[in-house]
C-alpha cells in the first residue's frame, strides 16, 4: 500500500512533515534574518544600500531558479533525496555566507543558499501532497505554510539581539 492510500497517518508521515516543515521555518529564518543584518554588513564590509539589494534580489531570484532545477531533480530522483540535497546546499551556502570577503563573494553564496530555499519549497511540499492521503493533504500542506511565519518570528528575536 502506498504511503498516500493509508487511512491513518504513520511515523514515516509525520517524519516527513517534520522535515519539509523545518526546511520551511529555516529557509524564511535565513531570509529574513539577512534583511536585519543589512547595517552590520554596510558598517562591517563597507556594502552600500545598492549592494546589499542586489544580494537580497540574487538570493530570490536563485529561489525561483532553484525551484525549477529541483522540482525537475525530484521528478527523476526522487523527492526524499532532493530535498535532503536541497537541504544540504542551503546550509552550505549559509554557512558560506558568514566567510564572506567580498561584494562577489556574499552575492555567489547567496545566490547557493537562494538555490537551496528556492529547491527546498517545491520539494517539501510536492512531498506532502504525494504521500498524505487525500483527507488530510490539504490540511497539512496549510500546516506546512506556518513554518514560514515560525521562521520570521525566530528571525525577528534574533535579529532584534544583534541590531543596534
């Protein structure tokens, strides 16, 4: 019997939406986090306003891109690992992000984290939709939106501690 035809949701379900649910709350953290460290890195790195909007622009653009290379990828390999993949690259250009040395630098590695966030939105929730039944699809796939307001909020507490 396939995951989407049971009538009662197992721990392979819920593991699932854990996942993809996660990949949400900190795709958006990352997000929106980078917006309330736009003064540090003007003050820090010398980044004009202009700069920092292009990193910021690169980083959505990458997610739109990211979710046509990954939602394809998924399709031929496989959602579970597409998104670990997809969750694997955001972290890399995250913590790629914090070795920046130039402008170039910090638009590449925003550009990789964008790749990922952008990946991981389509797969988590196509892997949802797949393997939830029927019933329960549409409300968990709502479930799965409110990782993004739990990211801003995390985002929020913490950029308020390392803003002036």
């Amino acid at each position: 019997m396939l995951m989407n035809e049971e009538t009662k949701l197992n721990k392979h379900h819920y593991r699932i939406f854990a996942m993809s649910w996660a990949g949400w709350v900190f795709d958006f953290y990352d997000l929106v986090l980078f917006t309330f460290l736009v003064s540090q890195l003007q003050s820090s790195l010398n980044f004009s306003a202009e700069m920092l909007s292009l990193c910021l622009g690169m980083s959505l653009f990458a997610t739109g891109f990211g979710g046509i290379i990954f939602g394809a990828l998924g399709d031929q390999y496989g959602r579970k690992k597409v998104l670990q993949w997809t969750i694997i690259i955001y972290s890399i250009g995250t913590l790629l992000c914090a070795f920046t040395w130039d402008f170039y630098s910090l638009l590449i590695f925003r550009f990789i984290t964008g790749l990922g966030v952008g990946g991981e939105w389509a797969t988590g929730q196509t892997y949802i939709n797949e393997t939830f039944p029927d019933k329960l699809r549409a409300k968990f796939g709502a479930f799965m939106q409110s990782g993004a307001p739990v990211g801003v909020i995390l985002a929020s507490m913490v950029g308020g501690l390392v803003t002036p």
